[in-house]
C-alpha cells in the first residue's frame, strides 16, 4: 500500500493538459462489444478503473490491446456472456456491460454490483429499461440472470434522468428491432460521448444532451470498427482547479471543454478567484484568499456536478464566510468532511446538508480517503495546508487520476507517493 505524502502551502502555477473522462471512457469500452471489428480509443486515461474494464472484456473473449492513452478492442472472438462476482467486484460500475452483451448474445449473467461509498447504489432503472425492451431478468442467491432472445423497439421512461441507466438503455437499444426512445435522459457530456461512439460505429443515434435519446432500431448487424478520442475528463479539470484555488497561484488546464464546467468555473470566479477561458484553455488565478458563495446544490447536468461537490468543498473551507452545500445525488458524500475537519475544517453535516465555514488555514494532517473524489478533496487541502499530510486509500483516487503527483509535481507541489511502513 501506498501514501502520499504532501507539504502543502506552495502556489501552483504552470500548465497541464487534462486526461480522457473516467466516465466516457467506460461505457464506451463496453460498447465496443457490439462491433463486428476493431475499435481503437484514442486519449484513454490509464486507471484502475479503466484496467478493470480491460479486464472483463479479455474475460469475455475479447482482444484488447493498450498502448500509450490509446486502446484497441477487437470483439470478434467474444464468446463469453457472463461476469464473474471476482471482476464486477472490482468496479460497482461494471452493470454498464449488462446491455451491450444482451444486444450482442441475448443472454447475459453478472453478480449484481453491490453499493459503494456513496451509498446503495441501486440498478433498478437500468433493469425497468431492458425489461421494457423484452429482456426477462430474475434475480438468483446474488446474480442477475437476463434472457433476451429478442429485444424490441419501447418507450422508456426513466424516473430519474439516470447516467448508467441511460447508458445502458443506449447499448441494449443497438440490439433492438425496433426504435427505442429513452424519455428523462441523462444530458451529461458522457452521454454525448456514447452516442458520438455509436454513431462512428454506423448507428443511428441522435439528442444525447437533451432529455430525449433516440435510437434506430436494427442497428447492431451494421456496426463495423471505428476510431474515437475519448473527451476530456471535466471532474478531473475542477479537481485541478479547486487545487489551485486553494492553495493560491495561476495555472492553465489545457484539451478542456471549458462549457462542460462551467458551473463550476463560475463558482470558483465568485468566490474570488480569476478565471479566463479559451477554446480548449481554462486558467485561473488565485490569491488563495476566497469568499463563501451561495448555497451550493449538486444537480444532473447541467447543474452543479456531484463529483465536483468534495474537491470544491476542500477549496471553500478556506473561503471567509458561510458556504452551503446540498447533495442532491447521493445520499453518503460528504464522508471526506469529517478527514477535512481533522485538518482544521469547520463543517457540520446534517443528512444532505452541510455548512461549511471558512477557517483561516488548515493543518497538515495524516487522513484517509473513502472513496474516490472524497480522496481529492483531501490532496486539495493538502497542498493548501500549512505543513506536511499524508493521505492512505489511495485505491480510492487511483480509479479516477491518473498519474495525479506527476501532474501536482508538474504545477509546483510538494508531493511524494512512498510506500506505507509498516505498522509497528
Ligand atoms: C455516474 O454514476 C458516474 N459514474 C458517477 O461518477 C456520477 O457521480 C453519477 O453518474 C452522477 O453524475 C460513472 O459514470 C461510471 P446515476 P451512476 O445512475 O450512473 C440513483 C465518479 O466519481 N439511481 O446517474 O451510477 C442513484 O442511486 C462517479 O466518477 C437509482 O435510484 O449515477 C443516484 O442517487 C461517482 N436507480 C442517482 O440515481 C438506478 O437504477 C444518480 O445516479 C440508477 C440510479
């Protein structure tokens, strides 16, 4: 096991180009399934996450080959259609195969993917969309079995515009015979990212970003190869941000889609720090003496996102006043205030709501992750805090940053990944 090991209170400054989303890059290796030749994925960030994903689809029979941030997945030889408990364990969300190997086989098994640190993470939605396309699923001592020798064109109503979900309609939609209208859809970027895969693919696919995705039926005979450049990761941007927002300087995010941040950009701006944005730059500058802003609620897209609620949070606990934040999404992510708190935050949480109230400067401190973007809020109050921390549970921030010291180095910080001694 590993610990970083941060001396913070340095000014960040200089410019780092910002890797492939997390979130576009799996759900698009899952729909490599369903070509009838070679996919190649280009600006794939390399993750614990993204080697899980790797690692089902060689299970399933697939050729995958990784070199450099590009991926080629060849799925002619796929044959497999179940997921061991071993492999889905190691990425909850690993339900995204679920409708590209329906769409692709007809039948599918895979152990139902527990909760995680936010909370249950249920699947129901993602079920209620396949069982609307004519897949018949029962649940048995722990694993989802799913048959569908036919999948047919439905209207889907999804009750909560849902990421995975969306997802996954999406991907058993390429199996259907008919069109498949997803109602409430998810309007994240990634989304957007999935139809544009699908499409280079040679599917008919159209209105991901709104609430309604529409998908051509009998699509998934003509899917041949294709070559795609995964987006940048947006949630892996405001990480950086916040970054340099708390401990102060002037750095420049470069292979951004600024709009896609924007709610987070315009909070950073009101709580004192420059921000200017280009065509694909975003630079920001900070005295690293912020203000409280309004509440703040984390919302779908394109409201503020859930996943930049902890890293944003770390940066206004230095910010003078009172900030409100209200978590709509998940029902357990503010686990990282109480690591914050131990470094001199002031943040009381009360069920989805917690207030935070700015403190002049934080302590070094030895904390823990607990799940992947509560680990980022911790490394941003590191490197804002006076003395040296050390942050353990560093599978947790593996999954989502890649190669995260390198980048920090690269901006100024202090920071050393040493292996943890052992307990004495
Ligand atoms: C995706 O998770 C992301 N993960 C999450 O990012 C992100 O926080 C989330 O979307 C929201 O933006 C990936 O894309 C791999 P949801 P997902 O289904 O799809 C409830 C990160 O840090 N729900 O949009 O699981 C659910 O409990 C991760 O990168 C149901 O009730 O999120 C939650 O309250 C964390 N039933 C809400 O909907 C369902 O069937 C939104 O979840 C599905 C979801």
């Amino acid at each position: 096991m590993s610990v970083l090991h941060i001396i913070g209170g340095r000014r960040l400054s200089g410019s780092v180009p910002v890797q492939g989303a997390k979130n576009s890059v799996l759900p698009i290796l899952a729909a490599a399934l369903l070509s009838d030749d070679i996919c190649v994925l280009h600006n794939c960030p390399r993750l614990s996450d993204v080697d899980a994903s790797i690692a089902i689809l060689r299970h399933l029979g697939c050729r995958v080959e990784q070199e450099g941030d590009s991926i080629a997945v060849d799925s002619r030889p796929m044959c497999i259609s179940e997921i061991p408990h071993r492999l889905m364990r190691e990425m909850r969300s690993s339900v995204i195969f679920l409708g590209a190997i329906l769409a692709r086989i007809g039948e599918a098994e895979l152990s139902m993917p527990g909760g995680c640190e936010l909370g249950p993470r249920p699947i129901d939605l993602h079920l209620e969309a396949l069982r609307a396309m004519g897949a018949e699923i029962t649940k048995r001592s722990g694993n989802l079995h799913c048959q569908a020798a036919r999948l047919h064109g439905c209207e889907i109503h999804l009750s909560i515009p849902s990421v995975g979900a969306t997802e996954n309609a999406m991907l058993a939609a390429m199996g259907a015979d008919g069109d498949v209208v997803v109602h409430n859809a998810a309007r994240e970027p990634e989304i957007s990212d999935l139809q544009a895969f699908l499409c280079a693919m040679g599917a008919e696919v159209s209105g991901a970003g709104t609430s309604q995705v529409v998908i051509r039926g009998g699509e998934r005979k003509k899917l041949h190869g294709c070559e795609h450049a995964i987006i940048p990761d947006r949630i892996v941007a405001a990480t950086w941000l916040s970054a340099a927002a708390a401990a102060g300087g002037e750095i420049e995010l470069t292979r951004t889609i600024p709009e896609q941040l924007s709610t987070v950009t315009d909070t950073l701006r009101r709580a004192g720090c420059q921000v200017r944005t280009g065509e694909e730059q975003i630079y920001l500058k900070s005295a690293g003496t912020l203000h409280s802003v309004r509440p703040i609620r984390t919302q779908p897209y394109p409201g503020f996102p859930t996943d930049a609620q902890p890293p944003v949070m770390a940066a206004l606990t230095l910010a003078a006043g009172t900030t409100l934040f209200v978590e709509t999404i998940f029902e357990n992510r503010f686990r990282h205030a109480g690591e914050l708190a131990r470094m001199g935050a002031d943040i009381r949480v009360v069920g989805r709501v917690a207030v935070v109230t700015g403190v002049q400067q934080l302590s070094g401190a030895a904390v823990e992750a607990a799940d992947l973007r509560g680990g980022a809020a911790l490394v941003v109050a590191a490197l804002a805090a006076r003395g040296e921390s050390r942050i353990s549970g560093l599978a947790h921030i593996d999954r989502g940053y890649s190669g995260l010291e390198d980048t920090l180095t690269l901006l100024g910080a202090d920071i050393r990944r040493r292996p943890e001694p052992p307990i004495s």
